[in-house]
C-alpha cells in the first residue's frame, strides 16, 4: 500500500469520525431535551397530586 493511499485512507476516516461526532452531538442534546420534558412532567405531575390530596383533605373534614 502507498503512502498515497494511506493519507487517503486516513482522511477517509477523519471524515467519518466527524460525522459520528455529529450524530454523537445530536443524540445528546435529543436526551438533554427529553430530560427537560421529563423533569418538566414529574413538577406538574407533583403539583396535581398536591390538589388532589388538598381536595381530599377538604372533603373529609
């Protein structure tokens, strides 16, 4: 193999390095989005129980 094939090689998978780091990129900003959502939901979810049980406390005393 020639020395010129090598560098092509090599800059074949530096391309293909930087695109993994992209695809890696963006899947952690998806999951960064999705724990955003996920932790947005457990506060609603809390302050809902929070009403409920402040309803039932009224309706029995």
């Amino acid at each position: 193999m020639s020395s010129e094939e090598t560098e092509e090689i090599k800059r074949y998978f530096g391309v293909v390095a930087e695109g993994l780091r992209h695809d890696i990129q963006q899947v952690a900003e998806g999951h960064e989005v999705v724990l955003t959502q996920v932790k947005e939901f457990r506060k609603e979810v809390r302050e809902e129980f929070r009403e409920v049980r402040s309803v039932i406390k009224f309706s029995f005393c």
